[in-house]
C-alpha cells in the first residue's frame, strides 16, 4: 500500500530536483513573470467560475417563480 503513494506524491529530494529542472529551463528572472501569469490564470478561473455559478443561480430561481 505505501507503494501506491510513493508513486504519487514526490517527497523532498524529488521537490528540489524539479525546483532546479525549473531554474535551468526558465532562470531566476523569468520565474516571478511565470508565477504572475499563473496567478493572473487562476483568478481569471475563478472568476468565470464564480459568474457561471451566479448564473446558475438567477436561472434556478427564475425556474421557482414559474
């Protein structure tokens, strides 16, 4: 059973190694531009997200007036 684990979670050494895989592709100065384009994605998701379920809603509701 733990083996089915180890395959899925990368413990610390592997951490490290993908962290300096990533500095070797990338470099330290494109790293903050990536991660800010990341976030930027992330709240762009959650933001359409949000929307979709407001709508959902107002539908529902309008659906219970009926």
């Amino acid at each position: 059973m733990q083996t089915i684990f180890a395959i899925g979670m990368p413990g610390g050494p592997e951490m490290l190694f993908i962290v300096f895989i990533i500095l070797l592709l990338f470099g330290a100065k494109k790293i903050p531009d990536l991660a800010r384009g990341m976030g930027k994605g992330i709240r762009e998701f959650k933001d359409a997200t949000k929307e979709i379920k407001k709508e959902v809603d107002e539908a529902g509701k309008e659906i219970d007036k009926q």
